[in-house]
C-alpha cells in the first residue's frame, strides 16, 4: 500500500502575529514545528504502513528550513521525505498550494491513499487538503476520525460530526483528512531519529513537476486577504426547561412567539 | 555548563526529555495516586530505544555504556522518579548477566531487556540483610542439573512486573559472603512467586514486592558466573548503577528547580514577584549550584567506569552520597518557596520531596556509601605512609 502524507512546518506558537500591512503571518523568531494535525496524519500513515505494508512518503511544500519537519517524520519511520522547495513556489494560497501538491503526488507515480491533517495551525483554513483531491480527482473524506478497514480497493472511516460520526465507504486511491481523536501520535526512537539524520531529503524543484506555471505561487494563488481578524465567539444555544415534554413543548412556543418568530 | 556531549548522547538526552515532558509529566500525579505499574509509560520508552542505549550493538542495543543510562534516568527523573527507577531497575537486573553471563546468557536474555519487550530486576535484599548484605538467607542447594532455592527476597524494584530476575542466594549461610550466589531467574519458573507489594512514601508508580522461593528448580545454565560469586557479582553490579541512582537524585532535584524558579518568577507577595526577594534568590542559587555539581560528580564517573577504570567504587558512592543529599535538600527548599501551595498535592513539588527520600537510602544508604568513602581515603592514607 502506497501511502502519502502531506505536511506543513507552521510556527510554534499559537500566539502568531499579524503583519498589518501585508496581512500575512510574521515568521521571524518564531520557532517551527511539524502542524500537530500533521503528526495525526503521519500516526495513521504508520499504523496502515505497519499493519498492511508498504511504504509511507511524506510531501511537504516550504522554505529549505521545512526539510527539519520532514526529518522528524522520517525518525517516527516514514520511509522516504520529499521538500518542494522554489522560489516559483512562493506566495502560493491554498488553490496553487492543492495544485503543486498534487502534481507532486502525481510524478511520485502509484499511491492508494493519501492522509493529511485536517487543517493547519497558522492558516486554519482546511482547504488544502479537498484541494489535493479535486486537483487529483480522486473522493476524499475529511475529519475523520478513525479508520476502520482499508484493503486494497476500499477504505472504510468514521468521519466526525457534530453531532456523530458518519460511516463512510470509499474506493481507493482516495484523500482524507485527519482529527486528533485518530489516536496519539508516536514518539520518535533513538535508532530512527539517527536514520533521519543521515537520510536524504529530496527535494523537488517547479522544474521537476510537470505543472503549468502559471498555476504556481504566487501567479497562480487567486486569493485576495481583505482582513484578519478573530471572529465574534457563536453564543450557546438556549436549553429549554421544564418539569414534562408538555410542559417544555409550551415554554418553546411562548419563546418563539415571544421572539415573534411564529 | 557543557559536557560535550556527541551528537548521539544529545539524541538520546532531548528524547528523554521530550518523553519526560510530554507523556510523563502530565500522567505522574495519577500514577503517585494510584500506585499502578505505568505499562503504557515504560512501552513507549521501550519503543524509542531507551532501553537499548547501554546495551552493546551485538545484541540490539545502541553500544552506549553507564553514561547514556544515566542521560536518560536523569531526564525521566524530572518529570516522575517512579517511572525512571522502573526504568533504571531493568539496567540493575541487565547489567550482571552482561557483565558476568556466558556467551549464551547474553545471547538469551540481553536482546529482550534491550528492546524492553521485558523487564529485568535485581534481587539481593532480604528482611535481615538489607546494609548487611552478606548476611543474606535465601538458599540454593545443588540437585542434579538444577538447584533449588528457598527464601524470601524483599524490596524488590519491578518485582512482579519483570520476566528477568537476578537473584543473589547462598549456598551455605554459614559462609557468609563466600557462599553467595547469583542466579538468572525467569517469572513462570515453578515455585517462583511474588509476594505483598508495598505502598511506599514515594517512587510509588514503581512496583516494589517480595519474592518468594519454595522449592523453586533453576536450570545450572541459569547460574551467573561461579558458585561463590555471587557476592562479586552484587557489588560489582552496584559500583556500575550507583551513578544511575545519582543521575536520578540529579534529575529528581533539577525538576524541583525548575518548578521553584518558575513559580518565583510569577507568584507576587507585597507587590513583587518572589524571586527579587534576596531571600528566595539566594535559595535559588544554591540549589542550582549545588545540582550542577552533582551533575558533574555523576557524568565523570559515569565517564570513568564507561573508560573501563577498574577502581570505581569511592567515586561512584560519592556521586551517590553526594547527589542524593543534594536531591533532599533542593525538593525540600522547592516546598519551601512554594510555600502552602508546596505542601498541597496538586502542586507537583511535594512528590518530589517524597520521591527524593529513597535516593539517599536504597542501592547502599548514604551512612555506607560514607563508609565506603571513609575506608577508601583511609586505605590510601595508609598506601602513602
């Protein structure tokens, strides 16, 4: 089983600031680590790895300095690291992000499925992931939270709700995205962080992929940010009490006329 | 300070520490509480190799020697010393039958205490040899191709929990040390069994029980080393760990540090953070200082006995004796500037006060490691006259 796990070097504080006049993140003095999410995303890669064979090949796309997220998934045991690292790739929102990712995954030739985090820590915005797949034109699920089967064809998952989970059948090649509550990330070993050390990090370059370049970075990155900002926190609902299921029914009814919404 | 560690001890010290701190650390109130055998813990230290970095590459392991063993104890030690004595406990059970054990011993037991798949523990003392170790009871009598031992062993570290015992029994009490005998045990050997598991003051994660031997039959392949050994085979064992004890009072007191210069650095009384009092400032600095000296006295001779210098045992109880007071004094001054909030569980200083208290008594109380000390500067007195 061929197994793809995309990941991003994100700065390590939650606490990120804001350049004001750019509307991007400020990285200077800011440490890096692999996005938490990702790390779920390499554990899931390693347990279908383990239990079914097969080989594990983390991408991630970034500056020279992403190779050291890589190296730390290669000392939890993915077998082979690749950094898309050129200038062309900069500036890149998640649309030129998906599709340089995913000419990537393409050049590496044959996989089955591919496993991302559900979204990372600096950008939060979730789409790289079902970007990936569309560019691939392959299904994904997202948020999902436990695998439950996998066998050459097929993939069965729970993905989360807020309310469940649903139960989802797939055919493979397929993308998903992963939560935290897939399970706790593996710690690194001794003999494996020494293995990372010494092994090659390839790195891949516009001019490996055979992408269209208008579609890379910055030129191929549509998205204008008009504004940061932190977003108004949803109020709770309204727990409707009452001592009977009658007597609740009517309280409800005197509330929604009251808020003459019948 | 810097003690030039390679590339690989570096490896092994930041693992420890991420282990320490970010699995260990968050679960060490539970464990104090509840007394139960960390197994989760000690499979994850087992998957990242830890147990393998003093075990020669031949059989698993990474080929490091006391040095790396005491990085690693040191670094757990921050986080819960019940965990790391589990931990270190398998290297006092492993390094007899490494130092002593035939071709074939280290060829059955070594590769499995390297990965952790098992545990390893080392028996010597029993209810009336505890200090006086050669006064132990505990009977091995030849019969044919095995012997069979008779006894009660107390206080073992990783009692029940370990597959591997090294277990120091006399073949004629009357002989004293010259009768002692060391041999390898496995847990399942018929007439093998554990008795009651203490509750103890502190390192209460780690499990500490008896072991009880009636009429149990051990193979003569399991005997380490010759008929007469075994009390070699002890103190030799424990002039190798003693630094591992030391490497635990070290980290035991360093996590004490850091919790006492964190919280004097953000509680405020009369409208200044605690720390700019000269009196808490002054406390701080002694226990530093006094931490990193005896970080220096266990790395050198962890270094001396890795080298292969043969006469280590007034440098190793030193580093002990040392070290552990150190460990008392610091989590006892760690209370202190913590003030109630020390006092009260939900602080994490006061377990490391308790915890620190059997650093100075097992592997040799502090009075024997001065009694050690004493005779040796003693004998090399009299050498020079």
């Amino acid at each position: 089983m061929n197994l793809v796990v995309l990941v991003k070097q994100v700065p390590e504080t939650t606490d990120v600031r804001i350049d004001r006049k750019t509307n991007t993140l400020i990285r200077e003095g800011v440490s890096s680590i692999v996005n938490p999410f990702d790390m779920y995303a390499v554990e899931q890669a390693l347990q279908i790895r383990d239990e079914h064979g097969g080989r594990v090949t983390c991408i991630s796309m970034g500056p020279p300095q992403a190779e050291a997220a890589l190296r730390e998934t290669l000392a939890l045991g993915a077998d082979e690291a690749i950094l898309l690292s050129d200038k062309a790739f900069a500036g890149a929102d998640t649309l030129a992000t998906s599709y340089t990712l995913a000419e990537a995954i393409l050049k590496l030739g044959e996989f089955d499925l591919v496993i991302c985090g559900k979204q990372a820590i600096d950008g939060d915005t979730a789409q790289v992931g079902p970007g990936v797949a569309e560019h691939l034109d392959i299904p994904h699920v997202t948020y999902v939270s436990k695998v439950e089967e996998i066998s050459n064809r097929h993939i069965r998952v729970r993905r989360m709700t807020e309310e469940g989970y649903d139960v989802i059948l797939s055919s493979l090649p397929a993308l998903i995205t992963v939560v935290r509550e897939i399970g706790e990330p593996r710690m690194p070993s001794i003999k494996g962080t020494l293995r990372a050390r010494k092994a090659q990090v390839i790195t891949w370059t516009a001019g490996d992929l055979e992408a269209d370049e208008l579609m890379l970075g910055l030129s191929g990155s549509p998205t204008q940010v008009a504004r940061i900002f932190s977003p108004e926190i949803r109020p709770g609902g309204e727990i409707i009490e009452g001592d009977s299921a009658h007597e609740k029914a009517r309280n409800l009814l005197a509330r929604l006329k009251e808020s003459h919404l019948l | 300070m810097n003690y030039f560690l390679t590339e690989e001890q570096e490896i092994i010290k930041e693992l420890s520490a991420k282990i320490a701190e970010e699995k260990i650390a968050p679960r060490a109130a539970e464990f104090d509480e509840s007394e139960e055998f960390p197994w989760n813990l000690i499979r994850i230290l087992a998957d990242s190799d830890l147990f393998a970095v003093w075990v020669p590459e031949e059989y698993g392991g990474l080929g490091g020697g006391v040095f790396e063993q005491c990085l690693v104890v040191e670094e757990l030690s921050r986080a819960c010393a019940g965990v790391a004595v589990s931990y270190a406990a398998s290297a006092l059970g492993g390094f007899p039958i490494l130092m002593f054990g035939t071709g074939e011993q280290k060829q059955r037991f070594m590769p499995e205490i390297a990965s952790g798949s098992k545990l390893a523990a080392f028996a010597l003392t029993e209810p009336d040899a505890g200090s006086d170790a050669g006064n132990i009871r505990t009977t091995a009598i030849r019969d044919g191709d095995h012997y069979v031992l008779n006894g009660t062993k107390q206080w073992i570290t990783n009692g029940g929990e370990a597959d591997v015992y090294v277990v120091i029994a006399t073949l004629d009490p009357e002989k004293g040390p010259r009768g002692m005998t060391a041999f390898i045990v496995e847990k399942g050997t018929s007439g093998f069994d554990f008795g009651k598991k203490e509750k103890k003051m502190g390192i209460r994660a780690s499990a500490t029980t008896e072991l009880i031997f009636k009429d149990c039959k051990v193979p003569v392949e399991n005997l380490l080393d010759k008929e007469g050994k075994g009390f070699l085979v002890a103190m030799r064992t424990l002039d190798k760990t003693r630094p591992g004890v030391a490497a635990q009072a070290v980290g035991i007191a360093q996590g004490a540090l850091d919790k006492a210069a964190e919280y004097a650095s953000t509680r405020v009384q009369f409208g200044k953070r605690i720390g700019e009092f000269q009196a808490i400032e002054h406390m701080l600095a002694d226990m530093a200082t006094q931490i990193e000296a005896a970080r220096s006295l266990v790395y050198n001779v962890a270094w001396m006995i890795d080298s292969g210098e043969r006469h280590v045992t007034k440098a190793a109880a030193m580093a002990k004796l040392f070290a552990s007071d150190v460990a008392m004094k610091v989590t006892c001054d760690a209370v202190q500037i913590f003030g109630g909030y020390g006092y009260m569980r939900d602080y994490p200083v006061e377990k490391m006060m308790r915890d620190a208290k059997i650093t100075q008594i097992y592997e040799g109380t502090n009075q024997i490691q001065r009694s050690i000390i004493g005779s040796a500067v003693i004998k090399e007195a009299l050498r020079r006259k």
